[in-house]
C-alpha cells in the first residue's frame, strides 16, 4: 500500500508539473501574440 501512495505522489507531483509547464507555455503563447 505504501509503494502505491508513493507511485500515486509521483503521478500527481508530474500532473501539477505538467500544468504548471500548459499554463506557462499558454502565457508565452499570448505575449508573443500580442507582440506580433
């Protein structure tokens, strides 16, 4: 059970990651369209 809440952890550490990473690119995305 442990093993699973550790592998669980991980899944969620690299879901909020992957966000974070979306929403950074979508930032990018706008300035450079607003620049062009």
């Amino acid at each position: 059970i442990i093993r699973l809440t550790k592998l669980f952890g991980q899944y969620l550490f690299s879901f909020k990651r992957y966000k974070a990473s979306l929403e950074d690119y979508k930032e990018f995305f706008e300035k450079s369209y607003k620049y062009n």
